[in-house]
C-alpha cells in the first residue's frame, strides 16, 4: 500500500485542522496516510513514504522555524526523495499574509530534493491555504489534496 506522510507544525490548531483534513482525504484514496507534528517526525525517516505533504503556518511571509529546521535537516536524505510526490499547505492571520510564499518556500525544498509537485488549476495553485481557521473551502481542498497526491502514489508505485 502506497505510503503518504501529513507532517504539519501549528501553534494555534488551525494548520493542524487543515492536516487533518489532507489525512483524511489521504485515507479517501485507499492510501497509508500517517499524520504527525513536525517536531515529532525524523526527516531520515522520509524515503520511507511515496507520497510527502507539509504544512506550515505563515509568519511574516515564512514558513515557521520548525519546518524550516525539519527542511534544513532533511538534507541528510538528499537523493533518496527523487521522483517521490510531494505537496503544501498553509494558514495566516490576514489575507495578503505572506501564505502563498510559504507554500513555494516548501515547494522549492521539495523540488531541490527531485521530488514531483502536484499544483491546481481548479482552486489554490499552490496548494490549499487558510486565513485564519479553515472554513469550509479550505478543509475541502485540504482533503482534495490529500485524496490527490494518495491517488497519485497508489497509481504509481
């Protein structure tokens, strides 16, 4: 069964409500999708997973210092992600946050690892983003995500 990881770092619930959501839509496509906190996942422990989500809250247009330290890190499994699929999300407290920034800062990280990114035509190019807790649209996009990139493992490895 196709493996999917939904790391996330959230300081006030609502990143985590979104990855919960890209759970669940991960477990939609008869995908392994395992959900944990950033700060308690080990980055040697990614070439294990097809399939690798990351969300992150916005903080004056960045990601968090957590993902960042965990992207920083993962350099240890430089060459072991290549062709693996890989995907986004954040939250902010404003529109104009800074959110769709964050979510290319994990892209490119992602990218420099060869990793394949899956963007949209249809919603959030870059991936599903919240102001403030994720209303409506936003946990549907999250689990769209998660239905997506779990199809996307399954059908290919």
């Amino acid at each position: 069964m196709a493996k999917v990881a939904v790391l996330y770092y959230s300081k006030t619930g609502n990143t985590e409500k979104m990855a919960q959501a890209v759970k669940q839509g991960g477990e939609n496509s008869d995908s392994q999708a395992h959900l944990a906190r950033i700060e308690d996942f080990n980055p040697e422990d990614l070439p294990e997973y097809e399939g690798i989500i990351i969300g992150s809250p916005t903080y004056y247009g960045l990601l968090a210092g957590p993902v960042k330290d965990f992207l920083d890190r993962s350099i240890k499994v430089h060459g072991q992600l290549k062709n693996k699929i890989g995907a986004a999300f954040s939250s902010c407290a404003t529109t104009g946050g800074g959110v769709e920034s964050t979510i290319l800062s994990i892209l490119e990280t992602m990218m420099v690892h060869g990793m394949l990114v899956k963007g949209f035509s249809d919603r959030g190019h870059y991936g599903p983003i919240s102001v403030e807790e994720p209303d409506k649209r936003a946990l549907k996009e999250c689990r769209q995500l998660g239905e997506d990139i779990g199809n996307l493992v399954r059908n290919n490895y």
